[in-house]
C-alpha cells in the first residue's frame, strides 16, 4: 500500500490528527483555560471575589450547614426512576459528608449524600451540593454558575457529553490517537532537531505554516505527549471498568476486607451516636502533620455514615507544597474523636499514580509552573490549527480544479473549532455580565442560559464559517477566518467594559489592589482582542493573494 515506512506514519498522521484534531483542540484550548479556573469562577461571580480561605471551622460553620441540604426537586425527578414506590418528602439518613477546597478557592464547595428508600440499586444514593461563604456560611445562590471549574474544565476532558460517558470515550481516544500522531510525526520527521529552529514566516503560507507546525510540535513534544498519558491514566477506571463489571463481586469482597484492615467500617451501623467536635479533630490531625515536618491546611474533609455509631471522620492535608493533590490523611471515630487509622506511606506504584495524576490536576502552588501550562497547551492549540491550515492551503487549489469540497469542509470546520470556539467562550463571558442576577419566573437558571448561549455562539460561527467558505471552493481564502477575529476583538473588549460597569471592578481598581483573578482575566480578555486585531489586520492583506511561486509551481505541474 505505501512504499515506505514514513509515508504510511505520514498518511497515519495526516488523517488521525485532521479527524481527531477538532476534538483535541477544544481539550488543549479550555484544559489551558481550566489551569485558572478558580480565577475565572471569581470573575463570574462577583459575590465570590475576596481572598482565598482555608478550611472553616465544622463545627460552627460547616455542621449547620450540612444539617440544612437536601436535593434539589431537579435530583429528586433524575433518581425517581430508579426508586421502587414514592419518594420521601425528606430524607433524613445521611451517607455522607463533605467538603473540598484548596489555596485558590475564596468559596467552599460542599456535598451530602443520603440513601434512598425503596432504591432499585442499594448502593445508590442521592446527593446534595452546595457553595458557601466560608467566612460565616452563607449558600450562594445554586443557579450561578462557575464559569471555570464547572462549564471550561468539564468540558476540556467529557465535552459534556454524559449520556452513557461519551464524552469521555470520544476524548479518551482522541488522546489516544494523539500519542499515535506524537510518534508518527517524529518517524515523518528525520532532521526533527533542525525543524525544532526552523521558521520562515516570509515564505508561501503553506511553507510558513507547515515551519509552524513542525516547530510548534517538536518545542512542547515532551508536554503533550505525558498530558496526554496522564489524561488517559486519571480515567482509565472508565475505560477499563472491570472493578464494578467482571470483577464486582470481587471488588465488594476486597472492600470488606479492606474495612476490617483498616478499622474503617464499610456498612453503616444501626445504633445511632452523637458527632463529636470535628474542629479538636482537625486540631489534632495539624498536630500530627506538623510532627511530621508536613504543617498545613485541611484540603478535604468527609464524615461517613453520619450519625451512626461507626461513623467516622476523615480529615487529609491539603497538598499546595507538592505535586499529590491531598494526602496524610487521618480517620477519627466520629462519636469520640479517637484517632483510628493514619494512612501508611503509599506504594511505590500509588507514589507515581498519585505524581502523574497531580502533575495533571496542578493544584500545586507555583504560579510560574501554572503559565508554563498555559503555554503548553495554546502551542499544542497552535500546532493543531496550523496542521489544518497546512492540509487546506496544500488541496484547496488542487479540489479548486478538480470541483470538490474537501478543503472547503475542512476550513469551514477549521474556522469553527478554532475562532469559533473563542467566540463562543468570550460571548458566555459578556452573557454572565449581561444576564440579571435573578432570573424571571418561569426562565431557566441563570447558569443553564450561560451554557445556551455558549452553545448558540458556537453554532452561529460554524454557521458563518459554512456560508462564507464558498471563495474555499475557487482555491481562495474563507474570509469568515477574518471577519470571527474582528468579533473575537470586538467581544473581548465588551466583556473587560461590561465587568467595569455591572460591578465596578475595572482595571485601575484591580490592578491597584494587585487583585490578579479579576485583573489577570481582563488583561487576558485585552491581550486576546490585541492577538486576534493583529490576525484580522494579516489576514486582510495576505487573505485572497495567489503566492506567486505556488502559482508557477502549479502550472509547470499542470
């Protein structure tokens, strides 16, 4: 089929990562978003924008808080189905407990779980959620959502595709095929060392762009190709599900010895027991990681089996100081506070699961090492879009003569993924600085409209970027490249003027107070509107020109 070794890798090349490069380039793009997503959460909620707070006290904030949840009537309607009879009007025996947080979080985000009577599966519980003031324990309103950590950073590894997991299937192989394209780009590329300072921005767009490309690829090799490792490390318990399939049973039995191990119950005790001071618990949980030269915060707090005699509280110390998202962690006897079980050091193979699964979450403190992450991944985001301008600027003339449309396709859904995307993300942006902090009656939830019309943008500019391709077709540029850059431009700028005005936040204040989540976003939101003026302003002097040489070239091969 191929005559050598290094056109087959450049055949596998070119269309595993034409194909798949329009769902990798949404995860580089909002994964590079995500390494701020706290940050973007405070710019979207003015409520939430004051310094960062460390775990509040149980027993005073967190307990009267958790006591008041329940679940929404929108969790209630999801879990009917699965219920055998009527589903209580309130339910009183609680699961679980629980709370995360970390060094960038002002407000605290809190669960509670509750089994469920008459459940189809016993082991299914519903839940509750909320985010609180951790200063005094006021619930934020539950329809404003979280730009970052919610929409962005969900969407950067499922898509929000959740029926049946897809979304995390489709990326999972993207990933996949990434680490294919990784390889067989290196075999295609003998002098890859000599592509790595190669870049002739004064030659043909397509020689330009393919130096781009190659330069882009072999600079942040190393970074795309462990990401995308380390993505398909974190769920592999989704691709491979043999602990609650093949093996369930045995799962369940290894839980149960594990309990017994480790003196943690696994099955809730029928006898009741009143909850003892967690705060003397945590107290005390300090005063041993301080013993172990290891002071800190409490990152992630759990009461299991909640009012139950066995219940027990786990308490693990936040890891802002290394690479482990949290660790140490300390079980006490929910009734009487008595120490129960530290955990032992790790494995050696739970020490590199837990390194490559925190080298990918970076919820590390080291915001240096954070903008190296931004940039890792907007140069793999250039070295996608460049890989599709290479494969549009090497056919549209060629398809132009022979009247297809491939290359007219492709650039239509080039322009989608790539400004459209952009557009789309900095139209949610103005949309959460437009839409009233309360909803009409009868309205959907401020948060659900944030993610309609993040979706509408995104559909308008595939719309536009289809309609405009048609110069494509006669071997032309797609003017809708130029026109999506001027409404990236245009939309930036609003969203920076639009959080000035609606809370009064605007630069000179933030900057003045050094308050970097909302400042760094706007300067962010101003640097991308300068990029995208600067790429409209080449595109409309280089956009329907015929490179000379190209032109000749093509001639003496017709």
């Amino acid at each position: 089929m191929f005559q050598n070794m290094r056109l087959a890798m450049a055949w596998l090349h070119t269309w595993f990562g034409l194909v798949l490069g329009f769902v990798l380039i949404v995860v580089f793009f909002f994964g590079s978003l995500s390494v701020f997503d706290r940050e973007i959460d405070r710019w979207a909620i003015p409520a939430s924008r004051f310094e960062p707070q460390p775990m509040p006290s149980f027993d005073r904030i967190l307990r009267p808080v958790f006591e008041a949840m329940q679940p929404t009537p929108a969790a209630i309607d999801e879990m009917r189905p699965r219920v055998d009879g009527p589903m209580p009007e309130r339910f009183d025996t609680l699961v679980r407990w629980g709370a995360y947080t970390t060094h960038r979080d002002p407000v605290l985000g809190v669960f509670a779980g509750y089994e469920v009577p008459g459940a189809k599966d016993p082991e299914e519980s519903i839940w509750a959620y909320a985010t609180i003031d951790p200063r005094d324990g006021a619930t934020l309103p539950d329809d404003h959502l979280k730009i970052g950590s919610q929409f962005f950073y969900p969407l950067h590894y499922s898509l929000t595709l959740y029926w049946n997991s897809l979304g995390y299937w489709i990326v999972g192989f993207a990933a996949l095929m990434m680490l294919v394209a990784l390889v067989s780009g290196v075999i295609m590329h003998r002098k890859i060392f000599r592509e790595f300072f190669t870049f002739r921005p004064t030659k043909s767009r397509q020689r330009s762009t393919l130096d781009l490309h190659n330069m882009t690829g072999v600079v942040a090799l190393p970074f795309h190709f462990f990401f995308a490792f380390t993505g398909l490390v974190i769920f592999a318990g989704i691709y491979f599900p043999v602990t609650h399939t093949q093996l369930h049973a045995l799962h369940d039995h290894h839980e149960e010895i594990e309990a017994q191990e480790t003196g943690l119950p696994h099955d809730r005790s029928p006898e009741s027991a009143t909850l003892a001071s967690v705060d003397a618990m945590v107290a005390e949980a300090q005063r041993r990681w301080a013993a172990k030269d290891m002071a800190g915060e409490v990152g992630f707090l759990a009461v299991q089996h909640v009012g139950a005699a066995n219940a027990y509280v786990s308490l693990y110390r936040a890891g802002t100081d290394r690479i482990a998202l949290t660790g140490e962690g300390i079980h006490f006897k929910a009734a009487t506070g008595e120490v129960l079980r530290e955990d032992p050091p790790t494995t050696a193979v739970g020490s590199v699961n837990e390194f490559l699964t925190g080298l990918h979450l970076q919820h590390f403190r080291h915001w240096l090492l954070r903008w190296l992450y931004v940039l890792g991944g907007l140069t793999g985001c250039v070295c996608i879009v460049t890989g599709f301008l290479f494969f549009v600027e090497k056919r549209k003339r060629q398809h132009a003569k022979q009247g297809l449309q491939g290359a007219r396709v492709v650039d239509a859904l080039a322009v989608t993924t790539v400004t459209g995307m952009i557009v789309a993300a900095c139209g949610m942006l103005v949309a959460n600085r437009l839409l009233p902090e309360a909803m009409p009656q009868g309205w959907p939830g401020r948060g659900d409209l944030e993610r309609y019309l993040f979706w509408a943008a995104w559909a308008l500019a595939m719309l536009h970027a289809f309609v405009r391709s048609a110069p494509v077709a006669r071997g032309l540029s797609n003017p809708a490249w130029r026109e999506q850059c001027f409404a990236i431009a245009a939309l930036a700028v609003s969203a920076v003027v639009l959080n000035a005005v609606t809370t009064g936040d605007h630069l000179l204040r933030t900057l003045s107070r050094a308050y970097w989540p909302v400042a760094g976003l706007d300067l962010a939101l101003l640097a991308t509107a300068a990029l995208a003026v600067f790429a409209a302003r080449r595109l409309g002097r280089t956009g329907d020109a015929v490179d000379p040489r190209a032109a000749r070239a093509e001639a003496a091969h017709a």
